[in-house]
C-alpha cells in the first residue's frame, strides 16, 4: 500500500487551482465535477461535496495539519506571495528556526495551513 494523494477542502475550487499554480506552479491533471488533482499528489474537493460525505461542519484555520512545500529560494517566495497575495493570513512571517532553516507559515484562502521552508 501506499499513500496516494492528500486532499484538503475548499470553497472555490477555480480560486484554489489559481492560487496553487501561482504560488507552487501546480498543475491540474484530473478535473472531475467538484474534485481536482494536482500535480504533486494535491487533491481540491469543494466543501459542499465533502460536508455531503463527512454530514459535518468544516472547521477552517484548525491547525491540525499542514501542507509542507521546500524553496531553496526562499525570500524570493516570501516576495512573492507577498505581491501575488497581499491579504494573506500568516501564523509567521519569514523566520529562522534555532537549526537554521528559514519557513514561513500562512493559510490558503481556506484557512488550510502551509509551511515553505528553506531545505535542510
């Protein structure tokens, strides 16, 4: 067995695949009717789809998880989010790790955690 994809729950799936293209150059490789598959194993499943299944509420900025992505360069990154997505909602701006790896951590427009750290 192995692990396949990870999915995580959005409310405009055109919005998501815009913002995952434009900050992580993530491509669609499967559009079903309210699911999508991006490259890198990333799956998009509009909320309404997923409440139907689940029968509960979703729970955005849960901090439960995370969706971890490596830039080499990292600042660069920060930039351009920055530019691209000035309203984010950041947990941390750029910041370095007591080990030395520099990471940022910011919600999707779902309030879905990501990570970008520097490669250790």
């Amino acid at each position: 067995m192995k692990l396949k994809n990870i999915l995580i729950v959005v409310k405009d799936i055109e919005k998501s695949k815009q913002f995952y293209h434009d900050l992580f150059g993530l491509e669609v490789i499967r559009d079903f009717d309210g699911n999508v598959i991006l490259t890198e194993g990333l799956v998009l499943q509009e909320e309404g789809i997923w409440k139907q299944f689940l029968g509960k509420e979703i729970v955005p900025e849960s901090n439960s998880c995370e969706l971890y992505f490596e830039e080499r360069d990292i600042e660069r990154f920060a930039q351009k989010l920055e530019n691209l997505y000035p309203s984010t909602k950041y947990v941390n701006r750029l910041m370095t790790h007591s080990w030395g790896q520099k990471v940022l951590r910011f919600y999707d427009p779902d309030g879905n955690l990501i990570e970008v750290g520097s490669p250790i």
